[in-house]
C-alpha cells in the first residue's frame, strides 16, 4: 500500500486568530509580538512580509521596514482555544494525526483511496476549517512527511492545496532553492551555498559520504530528504507534559518587586490554562536570565495542583533561592510539567468552599473575557506596584483588578 501523508498548515496562524477578534485588521500589516525593541516578531501578516518582515525578526528591524504595521501583544489563551479547535475537528475525521506545533498537523491518509480519496478528504477537511474556525488554511499531500510539507509551502501561493504524485517527489524538489528543505537552517545553508549548492537539484546529485563528512549524521539525512525520501512516521497525537512561559525585558532590572509581579501574573495564566484543560501539575520551575546572558532553571516537585494558591509560593520560593546573584535580570520564565488529567481535589487543610468558588467565578471571567480579564492586583502591570516581601502570603486570591471595562 502507497503511503499518503497529508501536512495541514493554519495559515499565519495568530494574525488569523486576532483578525477573528477584530476585523478591522483584515488587509493591513500586522505584527505579533512585544514592542519592546528587544523582542521578536512571533507572527506577522502576508501585508507585513511583503516589506521584507519575517517571523523571529528583532522587533526593532520589523518596525523599520514597515513603519505602519500594527503591533499586538498576543493573546496565547485565545491562540490555544483555536489551535484545540481544530485539533477537535481533525481527530473526528481522520484515524491518525501528529500534531506538530499549534499549527501544523500531519495525517496520515494511507489506505483512503480505497474508500474516500485522500485528495478529496484533505479538501473536504481544509473546507470545514474554514468553515466551522474561520481560519484560513493550506495543505500539501504526498507520499511523505518532508514533501508534503514543502508542498504546503507551494499550495500557499496558489489556491491553498497542492498535491504531489507518487514517483515525482525528485523532480518536485529538485528547481527549489536548499532552504526549502525542512531542518536546513542558516548555518548548514551557508556552508552549503559556500560549496556552491544553492539548489535541491545539485544537493540530489552530491555522495552521501561527502555529506557525511561535512554535517556528520545529518548529512544522508539531508540527501534522503533532498531527494524525496523520508520514512518517518505520523506518530499519534498526545497531549503535551508540559506548559510554560517567560518574558524578556526592555531593560535589564533588579526591581525585585516587579519580577515578583510578573511570576504572579504568569503563575496565575498557566494555572487557568491547566483548570480549562483540566489538567493538574506535580512539577513547577522557574527560569531567570542575567544580563550577561547566564541562564539558570531551578525546580521543585510537588502534589498534583492546579490551584494558584498552592502555586505561587513555590514559584515566589524558588525565585528567592535561585536570585542569589544580586545582578540585572534580562528574563524570567515559569514551566509547569508532568501534567495530568484531572481537576483539582479539595484538600480539607488548605482548602475553602469560598477559594474553590471564587476560582470558579475567576475561570468563568477569563473564558468569556480573556485570560487577563482578572487578576492579582500585584500581578498587573508590574512597574505599577509597590514593594511587597511576600503579597501571595500562601491564601487564594483576596485582592482582583479589571483591566478592561
């Protein structure tokens, strides 16, 4: 039987999402990402990449080539409801899916044919996508992984599905510049173009042991790639272990009552995305970076929660045995692991009938309005708040502040 892999990808995937949320985007350059000059751009529009703009750009290089982009923060509760939107959608179509990344599946259609058609299945789902989401949506098919998803890349620029046929994935890739080759990052394509390989087609044609030797192990890989082959499989779509998030700073700080703002409010969003999962953790980390770019990560493991109140101390008492250089911080983040199925069970000793309420009501506010519709007021805007040596004191929420009207 003839492999058949479908790639599904969302096209720009969180500028799609926020032009859901607000239509007046539609057709203007948009950015996705933090202002600060020192941040990146996560996502931008076809408009903005027009200019010349690209994801992981520096956000300072993105707003000089397109001064008149729109800039968004992001919203990645909202970017994971429509990411597990459509993961909904495709596990009741198909037998067999990876998920990859928020917005990029693999499917394996092998055997359809028979039945369906892949070919008409793959454009029957990419439909109800956008039907059912809203979201725009390409697809690449082929007999594997890395051509399909190169075929995607082509499907963008036309009409949003492309298929390649069995025994033509050679001469597919072969025009295309070795960029196009999924893994090939910066560095192996300049030593490559150095060598004068620009395109897929002299890379098709060069011996494996040369390979070898320039790029140890990923050289015959790369070949096998180059030239249409690629033997991994789809491998079945399980919930992820882990959550996290961090946040860089324009500038490097020692405001330790800031940095404690800040791990609230992100203690506080991971938590609500585990009771929405529902999901429990038994593992929390936090993460910070010195300006000088040294990075440290410390953990702690504990009982199965998805309770802020249980949780902010231990990332407060983390960040206070961790922080012991006294020097200016560039970054902190907070990482939530071995997650669970399962919501919270109500610990007798440290748990009221109020808290698990008043989490509740939080949760229903957050749904309907946004992850940042209620919070800590310690964990609003974090250069707004005083000094406090310890403002989470162990107790469920107490203190809660609207930022929208």
């Amino acid at each position: 039987m003839e492999r058949t892999i479908l790639h599904l990808d969302l096209n720009t995937f969180l500028v799609s999402v926020e032009r859901l949320r607000e239509p007046r985007l539609n057709g203007k350059p948009v950015l996705i990402g933090s202002e600060s000059d020192r941040g990146v751009v996560a996502s931008c529009s076809y408009e903005a990449r027009a200019f010349g703009v690209r994801s992981a750009m520096p956000m300072r290089m993105a707003k000089q080539l397109c001064p008149e982009a729109i800039i968004l923060r992001g919203d990645s509760g909202a970017y994971l409801r429509k990411s597990d939107e459509v993961t909904e959608m495709i596990r009741a179509t198909v037998p067999l899916f990876e998920k990859s990344s928020v917005d990029e599946f693999y499917v394996d259609l092998s055997g359809t044919d028979r039945f369906h058609g892949s070919w008409k299945l793959a454009g029957e789902l990419r439909q109800r996508i956008i039907k059912e989401s809203g979201l725009p949506n390409s697809f690449g098919l082929s007999s594997n992984k890395t051509v399909s998803k190169v075929a995607t890349g082509e499907a963008k620029h036309g009409n949003g599905e492309w298929r390649v046929e069995h025994g033509t994935e050679k001469p597919f890739l072969a025009p295309m510049p070795i960029e196009r080759i999924p893994g090939v990052g910066g560095k192996t394509a300049h030593l490559l173009r150095s060598m004068g390989v620009a395109k897929i087609n002299t890379l098709q044609e060069l011996k494996t042991d040369l390979l070898h030797r320039l790029l140890g192990e990923h050289g015959p890989v790369l070949w096998r790639k180059a030239n249409g082959i690629d033997d991994s499989p789809v491998i079945a779509w399980h919930e992820r272990k882990s959550i996290s998030t961090e946040r860089t700073f324009e500038r490097d700080t020692i405001d330790v009552a800031m940095l404690r703002g800040m791990l609230t409010a992100m203690t506080e969003s991971l938590a609500f995305q585990l009771r929405k999962g529902p999901k429990l953790t038994s593992c929390v980390a936090v993460k910070i970076r010195y300006a000088d770019m040294n990075t440290h990560t410390r953990q702690l493991r504990m009982g199965y929660t998805a309770c802020d109140h249980l949780l902010l101390p231990v990332v407060h008492d983390l960040f206070r045995t961790l922080y012991d250089r006294r020097q200016r911080i560039r970054l902190v983040g907070v990482r939530f692991s071995h997650l669970v199925g399962g919501g919270h069970q109500i610990d007798a000793f440290t748990d009221t009938e109020e808290a698990m309420g008043l989490y509740q009501a939080m949760d229903r506010i957050r749904k309907r309005f946004g992850d940042r519709t209620v919070m800590r007021a310690s964990g609003m805007e974090a250069h707004s708040i005083g000094r406090m040596d310890n403002p989470f004191d162990g107790q469920a929420p107490v203190l809660l502040a609207n930022r929208r009207s």
